[in-house]
C-alpha cells in the first residue's frame, strides 16, 4: 500500500480520488434503486416540501408541538439545501423544466440563501479556488477568518455577513461583484427576512402594551411562520455555515489538484452532532465531494463508510479543532 510519506499530495488525491469513485461505482451496481436518481431526487423534493407543510398545519391544529416543528422542518429543508447543491452540479433532470421548477423550489422553502443559479456560479468557483483568496462561497460564511464577534456574525447572519465581508473579499476575489450578489437575495431572503421582521415586530408590539386591534388577530399567523419556516431554517443554514467554514482549509495549501488533499479536513467530534444534523453529516461527507462532485448526498453517505478510513490513511485530517483557532489555516505557523 502506499504510504502518505513515499507520494506527492497530488498523486494522494488521485488514489483517493479513484478509490471514492470505484466505491461509487460498486454501490450502484449492488443496488440497483441508485440507477433511478431522477426520480429519487424529485421524491426527495416532494417528500420533504409535504412534510414542511403538513407538519406545519398539524402544529396549527395542535398536535404537534413547536419544538418537533422547528426540529422536523429544519431537517427537511436540510434535505432541499442538499438536493439544490446536487442540482448545482447538475445531478437531476439537467437542463430541463423540472430541474428550473425544483430550484426555484428548494429556493423558497429554505429563503436565507441565494439565488441557487447565483449560487451556482460561486459553488463551481469555489470547486475551482477552494481555500484561495478567490473563493468567494466559504470566505462569505467566515472561512479564513479570525476566530471573535466578527466572525460569529458571518456565521450566522447573511445581512450581516454581507456587511461585513463583502468589500474585503472583494478586493481578492475579482468575481465578487457586491451588487450581484445583492440582487441574488431576491425574492428568497426578502420573503425570509420579511416573516423574521414581522413577527418580531408584533411580538415586541404587543410586550410593550399595543392595542392596536388587529396585531393579535396577526399574531398567530406569524408565530406559525416563524415555528415552521423561519426558525428551522435559521438552525439549518447556521448549522451547514459553523460546520462548513470550519472544515475548510484556507490561505495556504497549493491551489488545485495540488492542493486537494488539504482544501478539506473530515470534521466530526461528537460535539458537533447536534450541528451535522441539520446539514446532512456535511462535516464529515464534503471531503468526499471535493474528490469526486458527481455522487448525489445520499450516494456520498453510503460511500463514508468505506472512504473515510481510507482517506485518513492517505493524508486527509480528522477532526482538526485547532483549526477553529487558526483562522482555518492548514499549518500552525502561516501568517495570518
Ligand atoms: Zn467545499
Ligand atoms: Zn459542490
């Protein structure tokens, strides 16, 4: 076998690189269901925007409490965030009606991304530049940044993330281009951050003593929507954020194949499983994806259990919390 010492980082990524699509390769011939990704993915869809639904009106009828609601549909839009990042990489119904209407589906259901083809744009650049100052996706969630209030905010916060990165990242990453990305959050975040600012304002409204008649008949209609739609998803894209910038490297691996090896750490103490699942395991499957783009969420899953081991054995880190305090950077003594 080779060792990590005895191969150059490029020649790791490519044995790891073939060894996740052999195991790819193997699952789909063992089972044969995977041959139907169409009609699994447009399943997926259905299944989990019904479930965001249904749960939502059996909390309004009263048999389901608040807390299963947030928790049920966090998890289902987690599933919609997966399957627009397959779409993004073009795993269903490419460049057809279904695959337009599906985007635009998992857009609305989840609110606080991007436009999914703005999203597109910078999800293959950041593929291309990951861990350089040209990668516009990760350095816009606080991938690189320096562990504090600033970077909390970024994680967290997509207006404020907008404030707060992006001239900085600008001034590095020649295709951010502020105003595109402004007009991306339309009409998703909009519709979002409108349910978010309605409810709060009748909440603190009617704290501080309103009476003005027709809040309290609001008030019920935008609680639901908080319960069912806002919080979940504020949970769901928190969680992918924390998770995800953190298992990127950043500012000083080798671009490209060069660098694959370490553009990506496999992240998964025990701790963090609250986070992972709202995201899908994403911590310890994204390594997987930076080696081979074409496998859908759940095909990645099913190829971990046999491509962490041996991704480890062949050079990939495994859970590397002290990059949390060295603003992600792959080395202990690289400048900051
Ligand atoms: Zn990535
Ligand atoms: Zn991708």
């Amino acid at each position: 076998m080779d060792s990590p010492q005895s191969v150059t980082p490029r020649e790791q990524g490519r044995i790891i690189t073939q060894f996740i699509r052999e195991e790819g390769e193997r699952l789909r011939k063992k089972y044969s269901w995977l041959k139907h990704q169409n009609a699994i993915g447009l399943t997926i869809f259905i299944s989990s925007t019904t479930i965001m639904i249904l749960s939502a009106y059996a909390c309004w009828l009263g048999y389901l409490h608040p807390v299963a609601l947030v928790i049920t549909n966090g998890i289902a839009a987690s599933l919609l965030h997966e399957l627009e990042h397959d779409m993004i990489h073009g795993l269903y119904f490419k460049d057809t009606w279904v695959e337009r209407l599906m985007m635009y589906g998992v857009w609305i259901f989840r609110g606080n991304t991007p436009n999914p083809y703005y999203r597109k744009k910078i999800h293959l650049l950041h593929h291309k530049d990951s861990g350089q100052v040209t990668d516009i996706e990760e350095q816009m969630i606080g991938n690189g940044m320096k562990f504090g209030i600033a970077r909390l905010l970024t994680m967290f916060d997509q207006n404020l993330s907008f404030l707060i990165n992006a001239r900085r990242v600008a001034k590095t990453a020649p295709e951010l281009n502020p105003k595109e990305m402004a007009l991306a959050s339309f009409p998703g975040m909009w519709l979002y951050y409108g349910a978010l600012y309605a409810f709060a304002a009748i909440e603190i409204l009617l704290l501080i003593g309103s009476s003005l008649p027709y809040l309290t008949a609001i008030q019920p209609y935008t609680r639901l929507l908080f319960w069912a739609y806002v919080l979940p998803n504020f949970i769901r894209q928190g969680s992918i954020q924390l998770i995800s910038s953190n298992m990127h490297y950043f500012g000083d691996i080798a671009p490209g194949k060069d660098g694959l090896v370490q553009q990506t750490q496999i992240l998964r103490p025990w701790w963090l499983w609250p986070f992972q699942l709202f995201c899908f395991n994403f911590g310890t499957t994204h390594g997987i994806h930076h080696f081979v783009v074409n496998q859908p969420f759940y095909l990645r899953q099913m190829v971990a259990f046999r491509a962490i081991p041996f991704m480890r054995e062949h050079g990939v880190r495994y859970n590397d919390i002290g990059s949390f305090w060295r603003a992600n950077r792959y080395r202990a003594t690289a400048a900051i």
